[in-house]
C-alpha cells in the first residue's frame, strides 16, 4: 500500500512528520486508525494521524471573537468548499452561542452557506481554558434564560400549552405555541390534555372521508368516446391508522381537512 504524498496528509500529521515521528512512534494523544488486519499505514481514510477522542475533547479551542470552549463542544468531519473541517485541520466548528446568522469574524465560506449560518470555526489556543466566559459558560445562561422563558410562556397562557406542541424559535428568540391535533392523533395521546383543558374521551374513534378520482380515458382515443372522464369514489378512508379519542378525532375533522387534502394529493396525485 502506497505512502500518501505530503500534501494529502492533514495538518497534524504534516506537523508530527516533520518532528520526527512515524506510525510507530508518536505522541499518545493521536492514533493511526485502520483495521486491526491491515498494516499501521498513514495511507488512510483520514489523513495520517488523528487525535485521541478522550483528548481533544478536553483541550481549549478559541473562537475569532476570542471566545474559549472545549473541544466536545465542536463539530469535526464535516467537508466543504475543499475544507476538511476536522480537528486534524484545526478548522472545526462549533454553533455560536450567541445565535448570529451574521458575524465577519468567521470564516468567509460558514458567511456564505445558509445552511451553515449559525457555524463559527474555532481553533486550539495554548492559553489556559477558563469556564468564566467560556463558550460553555454562555449556554448554561443561555439554557437558564430559555427554561425560564418557558415557565413564563405557560403562566401566561395559564398552563393551556403542551411540550408536544411547543418549541423556541431561534430566530426570534422566543417560545411558540403551534397546536396541532393531528399529531396528538398520531402519537395516541391519553389522559389529561392541557391544550383542551380537560380529561380525553376514553371513547374511541377515527376520522373517515371519501375521495373522488376523476381521470381522463386515454384508451378511448381514436374512437366516438374520445375525452371521457370517469369518475371513482372511495368511501371511508380513514385518516389515523389506529383509533384516538373521540375528543382529538371531532377536532381534527374540524381542523385539519388541509392535512387530509394534502395526503389525498399525496396519495392518488396524476
């Protein structure tokens, strides 16, 4: 098997080549990963030499704007923009803590990828890591913020909300209700709904509809019949495979006859 040239390997095994080291004698905080049936090779999938997981996780990496994290913050192994986003790199990435979808510190491609709007690259740093400030430090405020954000939202709309239904938005920052019986259709939901206000019907039942297909014979052309259009229907369809309580089934009916049309389309779409 073939040494990779010099300038495939990835950066941390270009720096420990030229200190000397080989596939069988490195420092203990990288690796050669290949199969246990193949020769130790820097000819591999990954470049060279790659760092101890348990390792890197515990070093310190620097944002542009001078922020400190833990490298089990990052994000490694992502390719793009004939990048190798990767620890061995030195160019991973980590979500901004502060959610910006826009910064001109970071790296000019994350600026260009809507995808990756909310990605900053970071890099290790020799300085000593400190929690004060840190990137960790900033999500435990900012996890604290939204929790409390949360038990907000649900007194002022006096406890009427559902974890199933609830998310926060990161882009405004703030916490949204978005009822939908549909999916408390799916998810056979029982008991006590605080959405409703009340105890579910334990009676069960299922939302039942017909679909009418119209379709244009095109084994009739050539003859007088040429152009007619015949007409199928099919009764009772149902809309849940199982049945769910009467209470989620009559709102549903009333609610979510979007959602029945659009899997009707789905299904028999010509």
């Amino acid at each position: 098997m073939r040494e990779k040239e010099h300038n495939e390997y990835n950066a941390l095994t270009k720096r420990l080549l030229e200190e000397g080291y080989s596939t069988e004698g490195h420092p203990d905080y990288v690796r050669v990963d290949v199969p246990m049936w193949q020769e130790k090779t820097l000819d591999n999938y990954d470049g060279g030499f790659t760092y101890e997981r348990r390792w890197i996780f515990e070093q310190a990496f620097k944002t542009p704007c001078g922020l400190q994290c833990k490298g089990l913050q990052c994000h490694s192994n992502m390719s793009y923009m004939g990048i190798e986003w990767t620890f061995e790199n030195d160019m991973t990435t980590i979500r901004c803590p502060y959610e910006k979808k826009e910064c001109k510190l970071k790296h000019e491609y994350l600026q260009e990828n809507t995808v990756l709007r909310y990605e900053c690259e970071i890099h290790m740093t020799d300085e000593e890591y400190c929690y004060e400030g840190s990137v960790e430090h900033i999500l435990k405020l900012h996890d604290d913020e939204i929790r409390r954000q949360k038990i907000s939202f649900g007194l002022q709309r006096n406890g009427r909300v559902c974890q199933e239904h609830m998310r926060f938005n990161r882009d405004t920052l703030e916490w949204e209700m978005n009822y939908d019986p549909y999916h408390c259709g799916l998810s056979r939901c029982t008991g006590m709904c605080p959405v409703l206000g009340h105890e579910l019907d334990k009676k069960r039942g299922n939302v039942f509809y017909d679909v009418k297909i119209s379709y244009l014979r095109n084994d009739l052309n050539g003859t007088l019949f040429e152009g007619q259009v015949d007409t199928q229907i099919i009764k009772g369809k149902k809309l849940f495979d199982h049945p769910v309580s009467m209470d989620i089934y009559k709102i549903c009916a009333r609610l979510c006859q979007d959602r029945i049309q659009d899997k009707v389309h789905t299904h028999y779409f010509t």
